[in-house]
C-alpha cells in the first residue's frame, strides 16, 4: 500500500490521480478532509482516506502493509509568519514520517522547494552544499532545515529523494486562491477582464513582465515522483536533493503570451507595482540545474511552457463548460 499525504491538494491530488489511473489500488490518501468532500474526488477514487492528525497512530496499525510514502502534504504559503505552524506542520511532521520510513525499511519520497535558493545568490545546483543556501521566507526554511536535517541522518529510509519542485502549474490547483501558479490566474483575468495583469520590474536591467522562473507543468512534477519511488537507489541514482524543473528559464511575459495563444486572443498585458513587502523577498530569476536528475535514470522530457500551458487551459475551459 502507497501512502501519499497532500492528497486533498494540488502536486498530491495529481500524483494520487496518476497512481488510480495506472491501477494502484491499495492506496491511502493523507490530508485534512473532516466532514467536507474532497476537493479533486476523482483523483482519490476509492483509496482510504487518513485525516493528517491521525496518520502516525494509523502507520503504527498498518505499517506492515506501507510498501512506500509520498509525502507531498505542506503549508506552502510563502507570506506565513507564523513559525511554530510552520515548523510543525513541514519540519516536525516530515521527521515523524521520515523515521517510520526508516524503521520500516520503506522508500520515501518527499516535496523540498526552490524556496530553499533563496535569492538564487548561490545558484539552484542540486549538487552545491545546501548548507550555503538562505531561503527568503519562513516556507523555504522549514523545508531547507528539513533537507539538512536528513542529510545527517544515519538511519534512513532505503530509497528517500527530496524533491525541489521549481513553479509547478497545472490543473487541480483552483483552490490555492493566490498561492495558485501565474497560469491559473493570468487565465481567470483574461476571461474576466481580457486582460493579464503582471508586477512592474523593480530591478534595473530586468524589463517589466522579464522576472523568469523555471515553470513546470505538474504531470512532470508527478511523474518524478514515481520515477523515485520506483527506482531502487544505487550509485548512479544516490539518495537525496534533486532539482525538479526543465532546466529552462521563461519570462512572467512568455507564460502570458501562452496562455493567451492558448485561448487564441491577442495579447493584451498591464504592469502593476509589486507590493512592498514582497520587493525584498522576490526571485527575479530561478533555473533548476538538471543534471543530477539526468544521471540518477530520468529521461523523460518535460513539457514546454507552451505545450504545458495549451493542455492546462483547455483542461480549465472544459471544466468552465461544464459548469455553464
């Protein structure tokens, strides 16, 4: 049996959706659902449901059946300030399933971040020593202290990989609200007011709508995921960090121009001052190196922004149709 956390999320709930639909049916899902629905209910199927808080007491009753954890449940809030939340919910809990992993003997496989890059000062190199990296906001710390924490672990699962996940975007993201990716609302302005709005350029020598990001559509983001549960480690594949992104930096600019391709309209783009308190604390450019992926066995190619982005919005459209 599979347990994947984050399941009532967006990574969680696709990676959930493409373990049913290659026929995992033993599977547990993990998040907080209490009495409502899920929210992507196709993508759990008929998989047992776990309420987050009660997960350890559930692993210490089934344990024996757990044959590998993706681990995808976080606060992704990037403007949280609330530290001990934080450190609970993405430091302490990680350990907790870390350690039965370890015990257990089974593979473990979880969601790091390019938040832990910081201002990207010492590059995004999987292979550079993370203990340099300054992450700018309380997210990227708590998974930063979480990666440093098992890098110095000597019991440890048989197969773990902790993924930095670059900008993921892709359907079962509409209820993050405006933690959701540049895709998903540059799609909900066009369609409300025609128009893309975008933050001005604070920094000199980087245009309006030029800030680049290494975007990657979220059925690549899921399909590593499996790559690493699936591939025993061994010393072309060693347990650890690895970059997840295409290796490919694009403009806010270019994500703008696909989405509206993708809706066949013509562009129609405004810059917006960036709030001030986020101008000391923004990525104006991330790129994940890939190389260590490569090497590790994953050959598949990633989506191209503007492959990624034309399947996304016509998912999107389907759904609004449907919902007319």
């Amino acid at each position: 049996m599979r347990v994947v956390t984050g399941a009532n999320g967006f990574i969680g709930a696709n990676l959930a959706a493409a373990l049913l639909a290659r026929g995992d049916r033993r599977m547990a899902v993990v998040d907080v659902f209490g009495s409502a629905a899920p929210r992507y209910p196709e993508a759990l199927g008929q998989a047992e449901r776990v309420e987050r808080d009660a997960l350890e007491p559930w692993l210490e009753r089934h344990g024996a059946a757990v044959t590998g954890v993706l681990h995808l449940g976080a606060c992704s809030d990037t403007t949280a300030t609330d530290r001990a939340f934080m450190l609970r919910n993405n430091l302490e809990y990680t350990r907790m399933l870390w350690n039965f992993c370890a015990r257990r003997a089974v593979p473990f496989v979880y969601a790091s971040s390019a938040a832990t890059y910081g201002d990207g000062a010492q590059g995004f190199d999987d292979e550079s020593d993370p203990r340099l990296l300054r992450p700018l906001n309380l997210y990227g710390e708590s998974k930063q202290l979480f990666d440093l924490w098992a890098l110095e672990q000597e019991l440890a699962p048989p197969r773990w990989a902790g993924l930095k996940f670059f900008n993921v975007y892709g359907p079962r993201e509409t209820h993050k609200g405006r933690m959701a990716s540049v895709a998903f609302h540059a799609w909900k302005q066009i369609r409300a007011e025609g128009e893309v709005k975008l933050f001005r350029s604070h920094r000199e020598g980087v245009p309006d709508g030029g800030q680049q990001r290494d975007f990657v559509y979220v059925a690549d983001a899921e399909a590593v995921c499996r790559f690493f549960l699936e591939t025993p480690a061994s010393s072309a594949s060693p347990n650890g960090l690895y970059n997840v992104g295409t290796g490919q930096a694009r403009s806010f600019a270019d994500l703008a121009h696909a989405v509206f391709a993708a809706l066949g309209r013509e562009p129609r783009i405004r810059f917006v001052p960036m709030p001030e308190d986020l101008r000391e604390k923004y990525q104006y450019f991330t790129q994940a190196k890939t190389a260590k992926l490569r090497r590790a066995g994953y050959a598949a190619p990633f989506a191209s922004l503007e492959s990624g982005v034309a399947d996304y919005i016509r998912q999107l459209e389907t759904a609004e149709t449907l919902r007319a």
